[in-house]
C-alpha cells in the first residue's frame, strides 16, 4: 500500500488504500505513470470526519498542468466512498527528482 516516501496518517486502513487507488488513476500528462508510482504523494492525512489532505509535489515547478492537476486530483479523492472533503497543498520542498519514483515506474519509463 506505502509508497516509502510517503507519510501517511490514518486510521483507517481501507479507506487510505482506496484513497491511494484514486491516486492511482490520475497521470501526469507528460509522463505515462501515475502520479503515486511518480512519487508525487508526501503525505497523506485522513482525520477521524473523513477529511483527506494530500500534501504534493510536481515534476517541476512550471508544469503546464500546476493549475488544474491538483484539482482533477482532489476530485478523484472526494468521488472516494466515505471521504468528506479532500484538499491539496501543493510543495516544491524537496523538488521531485526521478529517483522519487517506485521501481514499477522506474521500470515502465526505462530506468531500470
């Protein structure tokens, strides 16, 4: 379920790992993998309201999508069953590099 990277906070086991399959379906429109197995994820925090918050990062800071991927995002994560609300601060501290991404990215873009 974990990315290593990631900081989750949650007690709630199964709607973490539904919220992290909704993380799964949005991609970064210049690279073909997900935005979890790009390691974009830094911390995820469900409170006890359902009330998710993503503390995230882009590939780089002038990403032509930085306005509207966070919000596609958010979007995903509130259509999650049970979840309340979802808001997103985005970050550029540590900026992403590619060593970020999990081995299944790494693999699928030739890194591996």
């Amino acid at each position: 379920m974990n990315n290593m990277n990631v900081n989750i906070v949650s007690n709630d086991p199964q709607l973490t790992q539904q919220v992290i399959d909704a993380l799964k379906t949005c991609y970064d429109p210049e690279i073909p993998v997900d935005i979890w197995e790009l390691g974009l994820i830094y911390e995820i925090d469900i409170n006890d309201e359902k009330e998710v918050k993503l503390l995230m990062t882009l590939t780089s800071p002038n990403c032509p999508v930085a306005e509207s991927l966070p919000a596609d995002i958010a979007d995903k994560v509130r259509m999650v069953r049970g979840v309340k609300s979802c808001d997103i601060k985005l970050t550029f501290t540590p900026p992403w590099i590619k060593e970020m991404m999990s081995e299944v990215a790494q693999l699928e873009l030739g890194f591996m």
